[in-house]
C-alpha cells in the first residue's frame, strides 16, 4: 500500500465515526469535552455553530453518530451523544452575547425562503449576518416547519423550540406567517437575487384503495396531518381504541400522542418484521414502555365499517421471506385474516414530496420521481437563483439532514449573489495540535472507563400520559452527564505517526491494547488487512500506513478499535508517535470564529 | 493525566487451546523506560506462553535484580513470582525446582545479574541441567544505576557517557557451550519471528535451555558508538536460520529445503525445525556452535538463533533420582516410611 496521506483531512476526519456520520459533521468529542470539563455554553456553541439546533436535536435526532460510535465496537453500546448534546442545551448559560448579529446596514441582497423549517432557518442564521435582507414564507403562524408540526412536545417542548428559533429570527427577517406561497412565478417576479426552497415533504401517504376507505373516512387521519392538528390545538381527543398503521418514527409519534389523548388501546400494527421496521431502536422502546404493544407482520386489508362508521381493520399475516440477493418479500401464511376492533385508524406509512405550488414553466427541471434535479454539493437547481434544501431536495430524511443542506446553500446562494461560481467552494478547514504536556500528562483525559451507557430518568408514567407537553425524558444531571461523557473515547484526538522517527522499538506494539499497531513488510490492502497481528475484517476502517522504514517494513495501524489512549505515543521513546487532537470544520457561508 | 492500560481488549482476539486470550498473559503496565527492549521480550514471553496454551497458575518466574528481574511484573501476572537477591535467581529456581518439578520455570536475569554478581550461581545451575528457561536480557550496561558498563560490554563499546569499554567480554552463550548447556540460542529484542519461536521451543526442552536475548538500553546504550544499540544490532546480525516451532501433533507444513534442515524432536513430542543458513552447523555439536560464534565474532557480527540443542539431556530430577511427585503432593506414608525403610536404608550402608 502507499503511505497514508495525513495531510488529506479528510483521512482524519473519517476516523471521528461521529463525526464524520453526522450529516453536520458537527464536532462531537470536543463538545463532550466540554460538557466534561463544565463547560456547557461552550460546549453549547460548538453545536449550535455546527447544528444550529442543539436543545432541538439533543431531544430528537435520529442520531446517525451513534451507530458509528466506535465505543460500540469495543462494548455493547455507544456514547450517549445525542442527550449529552442536551445536557449542553439544558445547562448552559445566557448565550445572547455570543451570537452574531446582523448589520444594521443591509448588502443589498433580498433572498426569499419558503417554509421556515430546519433547513430555510438554517440558510437564514448563515445569511443574515453577512447582511442579507430575509423573507421567510410559511403556510403556519410559527416557524418550525415539522418540528413543531410533527414531534410532540412531550418529545420537544415548545420553549426549546421556541428559545433556539428565536435566536435565528432575532437576527432581523421579514416574516411572511400564515403565508402559502402558491407559485414559484410568482416568488420569481420579485425582486429576490435567490431562492432558497425548502418546503419539506408535506404529503402523507394514504391507502385509497383499500376498502372502507371512504366510508370510514372520518375516523381515518393522515398521520402527520394529525400530528400537526393535535400540534396547533385543533384537535384534542381521539376515541378509545386506535389503530396506528407504519413502522417509522411518525407511527411511534402518533401512538404516543393518541395515548395521551384518551386512547386506551393503542395499537401499532406494520407490515414488516419488527426488527426491521424503520423507527429508531430507541423510539419503538418509548412507545412499547407506555403500554403500546407493536404488531408485526400484518398488511392491511380493509378498513371494516358497519352503518357508515369504522369498526376495525382486517389483516392477512405475511412472513418475511429473503431471496439469494437478501431482497425481501411478504408472503402470506395463509391464516385466516384477523380484524382488529377499533375506533380510529392513524395513518403514518410514509411521507412524499410534493411541489403543487411550482409551475410546469417556472424553468425548473424535474425528475421522473418528481424530485427537482440538483446539483447534490451546491444544492442549486436548473434555474440558477433556485435553491433547495431538507426534505424538499432529496425527499424525506430527517433535522440534521436539513441543517447540513441549509449550510450548505447558503454558501452556494452567498457565492451567487457575489456574482462568484458557486461550485469554487472553499475546502473545510481543520487543525491537527499536539496534545503532550509532559511525562505521562495530555491535555485530555486519555483514561478509558469501563462504565457503561447511562440511562436518561423518565418521568412517572401515570403523569406522563396525563398530560401531552410534560417532557417525558427528564434528561441527565451533571453528575451522570460527567459520567457518560467520560465514555467519549476522543476518537479525534489522533495517532500521527513520524516514520523518520521511528526506531522500530516495538514499544507501542507491545502496550498497545487492541492490538492495532504492526510493523511487517508491506503488500496490497486485502493481503495486509489478513497479515495483520488481528485481522482488519472491518472494511469500513482504513489502515494507516507508514512510508519505508529502516528495516524495509512499514507501520500498519488498523483504525477500526483504536481507543486513542495514547499509551503508543506514552511508551514511544522517540516521539514518532504522538497524539494530536484533529479539529474539522464544515465550510460555511459565515463562521463563528 | 493518566497511565493505566485500558481493561478493553481487541473484539476479535484469537484463543488458544484453554479458550485464553493475549490477555490472561499479560501483567501489570511496564515502568521501565519507554522502548526499553525488555518489554519487547516480556511481549514474546507472553505471545509463546499464549501460543503453547500454558496454564499460567503453572508457572513460576523468578529473577534476580536489575532492570531485568524487574519485568515478570510485566508478564504473565496470574503466574508465580519470586523476586530474589542480586544473581541468586538460579538459587531460587533451583529449590523452588526441585520442591515441584511439575511448574514451568522461566528465571529472567541480566548481564549484571548473570555475568558478574551471579556469575557462579550461573555456572552451576548450567551444570546442573535445571530444567527451565534461563533468559538473559542482555542490554551491556546497568541501566538502573546510570549505565556502567558492564561484563558483557564489548571492548570499544562506548554507551551514553562516551567512555570505550577497556575490558574483555563475557559471552554467555560460548560459556554455557563449555559448561554444558543442553540448549543455547541467541536472539535480539527487536526480532519477535526469531525469538518466540525461540522462547517456545526452550520452554518446550526439558533441561536447562538459555536464551541471551540482546535487549538495547534505550536511555543509556542505544548510542552510535554502541554494539548493543537496536541500529548497530541490526546492522550486524546474523542468524543460524529460521526456526520453527512445531508443537505436538501438528502437522508440519513448511517445505524446506533438503539439506538444509536439521529437525529435532523434543522430549515432549514436540519438533524444533531449523532452517539452517550454514550448512555445517551441527546443532547436537558444541564445538560446531562455538566454531559459528566465533566465525561470526570474527567477522563483527553477532550470531543469533538456535545454537546448540541435546534433546535427550537427563535433566537435574533424573541425574539425583529424585521422586517423581512434587513434594507437596507426597502424603505421609510417603514422607515417613516408617522403621522398617529405615532398617533398610541403614542395612544398606552397613
């Protein structure tokens, strides 16, 4: 193999499984760091100038940091990352003063955002202090989008909502609320030097074909429609036995939220195995712990009505079956089909884009999917002052995804307004500092403990589903959040290695604990990987690798379960290995620092 | 600020025989000096141990004083342990032997230890054909006392302070050769394929077996003007060949060069391949091996490897007929026979 390049970040970067997971790209051991060391505003700000949502996210995000954790291939389970991101969110001080502001006078420039979700604020907390003048339009009388349409505030409270929009519409906008915007040609006529689209996946999928859907209509609700109906208080109740049909996340939402409305036998029933259903392990939990049993392996077949009102819904059992490709299919067991009593049926089988208010000849080019065609890094569409981002630019994903496509048009439109190619984007900016202090002392706490995962304290049950906006995650103390965050294996702060400094000692060979470290002769990557003191089968987990050293071998160190407790660089007499903590930065259109 | 070894370990390690791992080999964390080549050695007592799937309650490290006699700390930590006085090791070992024949013994010891204040203690357990490994970590110098030469300097060498060595020498292993060592090697710290196979076939030989294990001081002899620095041994190594180990009932896979091969099949079963570089090196031949080391002195290098090997030594137990058991596995009819032995034992010197 050739030598690793280290000075290509993103060779680094992708040894910060969290952070390099994260949509974001948010610097997650440094901001654990932080929250260790007391440090919660600040902590509160790495996330805030990364994710612009902390005390949003720390409650509901989908965490794709967290099964790349590598402290879940060295124990059973990862860091709590996600709610030690709240732990930063719940204690941190007043942070008005640390907030950019926008000028007071103006570029010049008018961009309009449609919808005032994740990704529109996030384009709108990166534009204003560079002195664009702002127009957000949304259909609802707050901003939010499906943050506060969709997730209950039994999950999110609306004064964390609230709190961290507002630091992004105090920046000064013009808000357009209550506002459908019905044609892009119309956007398009005003004076805006951009537009920025990000109007989310707003149609939620229904079953019209399925019998008894239109007579039992009035007891069958679209699943995020309803959400966002109980969200905004117009509707307060819902009868006694329910039925939520899906298996995502909106299914785990409606269930919960129908327990708390005064249903009493709430069911989830989903086609799918339960082990595969797309709700976060963590969700399906939260639903099984308030007394929601999951039912697998059930398609619906009728909606059962009796005199014009909905009695129950009937399935047919299916198992799934997995071909040589591990392609599934559901195929019935032949049982006889099984009816569920019910009263109300929630819909929450999936969500769809859908661009009504754009017209055929706005100059916009649509996919066979009805997906606008985009340029996937700078976010711009067919028409260059168009832009998109969230679940309006690639369909349905998820908060974290929407803010790293936020950041990221809003380069593009700032390069575009400059008059500049928005595809000359500057390249993410990252630092790689020494971390020794003296004899067996680094500035950071090298100190791998064996504690496992803590858990977040829930509030009482009765109470909880008494009342839909108590919190029912209490979150950590700062006793426990030391405690997890102490966990963090400091994944970014890296083993660099000095070839001409090497003696071949095997010094760290020897201590090293996972075994990660070896000194053979060099070949190709799949033979090397099988050479190693314990094979590389994570394909996923580069080898780093050494230039020629005096003997004619080289360092192989395989990345995969490095804990990076420095005992290498500690046992090293020549310091050819040192542990240097990597910071990596997204671009942005205006960086805090 | 912290130096513990982390408790996690590689998901993926492999297990020997007994469904151990690396880790049930390892001791406490190291404090001798970072890149010692001590350390290196312990990591090859512990990878052999491992491979031959020794229980460690079954073995007994003893050594001396010294940077050396300070590393069984280091290894195999759910083993026996006995720390002795200066060069009085082979004492140690040699009761602790002969109390109980049936724990494996592996005595480390340094060129101080060994080769001055224990230079007698040495010559008669080599003599004595103790069965256990006797390891030399051998670095020239005293490191734990600022790096005075010491007897197995070469002459000319000059560590840290700068000073020539004026004296002659002390080889270890030509000095076994003459004392009548059943099992000789050589090896280097730095060259782990060469010395855990090493490690594993002495531990294997049942007789004394010493392996001088050249083991640099980094803090005072790991200089340019050295000739126990890890850049001027490898710069002037030579080995017997490659050996392998080849425990019990395994196949042996190699395909070796006719010819160039001597195999050895140890009391236990067990066989020593040596792919041998030098076809007239006899390894059941004292005067053989001491012909090699001396050619390669010559030559100003250092021969490494498997040296000399009789594998079918009587070792100290058979040469005194001593009893079978361990001493605490004798009961009391055993140990008091009672008069009528007696009688017999005293008829007998009439």
């Amino acid at each position: 193999m050739k030598p690793t390049d280290i000075k290509d970040q993103e060779y680094f970067h992708k040894v910060v499984d969290c952070q390099y997971a994260c949509p974001a790209h948010t610097p997650v051991p440094e901001y654990i760091r932080l929250i260790a060391q007391e440090r919660y505003t600040d902590a509160y700000m790495i996330n805030w100038e990364s994710n612009v949502f902390p005390g949003v996210l720390g409650r509901t995000c989908d965490r794709p940091c967290e099964p790349a954790c590598r402290r879940g291939r060295v124990e059973s389970e990862p860091v709590a990352i996600c709610r030690l991101k709240r732990v930063a969110a719940d204690f941190k001080d007043d942070i008005q003063d640390r907030l950019p502001s926008a000028p007071s006078s103006k570029n010049g420039r008018k961009v309009a955002l449609v919808g005032a979700g994740p990704a529109s604020l996030t384009v709108a907390r990166d534009l204003a202090p560079l002195g664009y003048e702002l127009h957000i339009y949304d259909e609802q009388a707050k901003a939010g989008g499906f943050m506060r349409s969709q997730i209950p505030s039994f999950r999110l409270p609306e004064t964390v909502l609230d709190e961290e929009i507002g630091y992004i519409l105090n920046m000064g906008m013009v808000t357009h609320f209550n506002h459908y915007v019905d044609s892009l040609k119309a956007l398009l006529n005003q004076d805006y030097d951009a537009v920025f689209v990000g109007s989310g996946a707003p149609r939620g999928r229904d079953l019209p074909k399925l019998d008894g859907r239109q007579e039992g209509d009035k007891s069958i609700h679209i699943g995020i429609d309803w959400l966002a109906n109980v969200a905004f208080e117009h509707i307060n109740k819902v009868g006694k036995r329910v039925i939520v049909l899906g298996g995502g996340n909106t299914a785990m939402d409606c269930c919960r939220t129908a327990r708390r409305l005064g249903g009493e036998d709430v069911k989830v029933i989903v086609r799918s195995p339960f082990e595969e259903m797309k709700a976060s392990a963590w969700e399906k939990e939260d639903a099984i712990h308030e007394g929601i049993p999951i039912v697998e392996n059930h398609v619906p077949l009728e909606f059962v009505c009796e005199g014009g009102k909905l009695v129950g819904m009937r399935f047919e059992k299916v198992s799934a079956v997995y071909d040589d490709d591990g392609k599934r299919s559901l195929i019935p067991t032949g049982d006889e089909p099984v009816l569920y009593p019910c009263d109300e049926v929630l819909v929450a089988i999936g969500q769809e884009n859908a661009f009504p208010w754009i017209e055929e000849d706005a100059g916009l080019e649509f996919d066979e999917w009805g997906m606008p065609i985009l340029n996937p890094e700078t976010f711009q569409s067919s028409c260059d002052k168009v832009f998109f981002g969230g679940d309006s630019a690639f369909g349905p994903e998820n908060i974290i995804t929407a803010v790293a496509h936020g950041h990221q048009a809003a380069v593009s439109i700032d390069l575009f307004c400059e008059g500049k190619n928005v595809n000359e984007r500057l390249e993410p900016g990252s630092s790689l500092i020494s971390q020794k202090m003296g004899i067996h002392e680094w500035s950071y706490d090298n100190d791998v403990t064996t504690d496992l995962r803590k858990v977040v304290p829930l509030v009482e049950l009765t109470s909880a589903l008494q009342n839909r906006k108590l919190e029912v995650e209490l979150g950590f103390d700062v006793k426990t959040a030391f405690a997890e965050a102490e966990r963090c294996l400091n994944c970014d702060v890296q083993t660099v290695f000095t070839d001409n400094k090497c003696i071949e000692c095997d010094a760290c060979v020897d201590i090293c604990p996972m075994d990660c470290i070896n000194f053979i002769g060099n070949s190709e990557e799949p033979e090397l990987r099988q050479q190693l003191r314990v094979k590389a089968n994570n394909q996923t987990q580069d080898l780093y690798v050494s230039g020629d050293l005096n003997t004619g071998r080289v360092m192989v160190k395989d990345e995969d379960v490095c804990l990076h407790c420095g005992l290498c660089a500690e046992r090293c007499p020549t310091a050819a290995w040192d542990m240097q903590q990597f910071y990596y930065e997204v671009t942005k259109a205006a960086p805090l620092s | 600020m912290t130096y513990h070894r982390p408790e996690f370990r590689h998901p993926e390690l492999p297990t020997n025989e007994l469904g151990y791992t690396r880790k049930h080999y390892e001791g406490a964390i190291s404090t001798l000096c970072a890149g010692c080549g001590h350390d290196s050695i312990s990591a090859a007592i512990i990878q052999a141990c491992f491979e031959l799937s020794i229980e460690p309650h079954n073995v007994a490290k003893i050594s001396g004083i010294g940077c050396s006699s300070k590393t069984p700390t280091y290894f195999l930590g759910n083993s026996h342990g006995f720390n002795s006085v200066h060069g009085r090791m082979p004492s140690v070992a040699t009761g602790a032997n002969l109390a109980n024949r049936d724990l494996t013994y592996i005595g480390v010891s340094g060129d101080g230890d060994s080769a001055s204040i224990g230079m007698g203690q040495f010559a008669h357990v080599v003599r004595r054909n103790l069965n256990m490994l006797y390891l030399v970590e051998n670095n020239g110098c005293y490191g734990l006392t600022k790096g005075q030469d010491s007897a197995t300097s070469d002459i000319g060498s000059a560590g840290k302070k700068g000073t020539p060595n004026p004296f002659e020498p002390i080889d270890l292993c030509t000095l076994a050769l003459e004392l009548g060592a059943t099992f000789v090697a050589r090896s280097f710290s730095g060259d782990k394929d060469q010395l855990i196979p090493l490690i594993k076939a002495a531990i294997s030989h049942s007789g004394f077996a010493l392996i001088d294990v050249i083991s640099p001081c980094v803090t005072f002899n790991n200089t340019a003007t050295s000739t126990k620095s890890y850049e001027f041994v490898r710069d002037h190594i030579d080995a017997t060949g490659k050996t392998d180990f080849i425990p019990v009932q395994q196949e042996i896979m190699a395909d070796y060069e006719p010819g160039f091969t001597q195999e050895v099949t140890l009391h236990d079963g067990s066989v020593i391949h040596l792919y041998k570089k030098d076809e007239d090196l006899d390894l059941h031949n004292r005067l053989s091996a001491l012909q090699a080391i001396h050619k390669c002195k010559e030559k100003g290098e250092i021969l490494t490897g498997l040296l000399y090997l009789d594998p079918d030594c009587e070792d100290l137990h058979e040469i005194v007929g001593t009893v079978e058991k361990p001493l605490r596995d004798l009961d009391e009819a055993a140990l008091c026979p009672g008069s009528k032995s007696l009688d017999a034992i005293n008829q007998s010197l009439r």
